[in-house]
C-alpha cells in the first residue's frame, strides 16, 4: 500500500477563500493533464483572513508534482 502525501498551498487575506478555491481549479487540471492515481483536493478555512488548497497525492508522485507545483508544505495523509 502506497503512502499518501497532502500538498499544501496557504492563502492570506481578506480573498483567502476564494483564491484557495480559485486554485483548487488549477490542482484538477494538473490531475487531469497529468493523470494522477488519486484525485482528492479541496479548500479548509482556517480563518476569515486565511484558507489553504490541498491535494492528496501518492508518495511516488510527490517529486514531479513538488517541482512542477511548488506547495507551500506537505504532509503525510491518514485517511
């Protein structure tokens, strides 16, 4: 069974939430072109001035997507 990694992208500001869902858009293009294994990705509020996207991806994929994305953090994903 493959780890799974949660690359993070974090958002600051008064359109934190909206960027981070605006990017969500481009994270599921990214699977799509790419055709990644899994294909979860979403947006958690942390706050009214701050939110981040996130994608899970397998371990195997996280260089390429690491060099092609640059997330701002990572870790590892327990479902």
């Amino acid at each position: 069974m493959s780890k799974k990694i949660k690359l993070i992208w974090e958002f600051r500001g008064p359109t934190a939430e909206n960027t981070a869902k605006h990017h969500v858009i481009h994270l599921n293009d990214y699977i799509a072109i790419e055709k990644l294994n899994l294909k979860q990705t979403a947006v958690e509020a942390v706050s009214e001035f701050s939110a981040s996207a996130y994608m899970i991806i397998e371990e195997s994929d996280m260089p390429k997507v690491k060099a092609a994305l640059k997330p701002h953090r990572g870790q590892y994903y327990n479902e």
